[in-house]
C-alpha cells in the first residue's frame, strides 16, 4: 500500500523549511554582529589616523 500525502502535509512540510531556513539566517546574522562591529571600530580608528582604505 503505497501513502499519498495530503497537500496540508506537504504545506506543513514546507512551513518547517521556511522557519529552519529563517532560524539558520538569523543565526548567522548574530554570529557574524561582533566581528562587523569589531571591524567597522577598527576601519574608523585607522581613519582617524589618516590611514586611506
């Protein structure tokens, strides 16, 4: 006997795809936050030194 699923299942199937895809996203985002600021706090003090980017 072979199991079809219902179209509600898939499109739960989906809504769980979409909520782990925006988690992974904003995961990343907050991983990545301290070393943005780390280097935006680095690139302003070599500016402020005169140094040219």
């Amino acid at each position: 006997m072979t199991y079809v699923s219902s179209g509600y299942e898939q499109f739960h199937g989906i809504d769980r795809l979409v909520a782990t895809r925006a988690a992974i996203i904003l995961w990343t985002r907050l991983a990545v936050m301290p070393v943005e600021i780390l280097f935006e706090a680095i690139e302003a003090e070599l500016e402020q030194r005169g140094v040219k980017l």
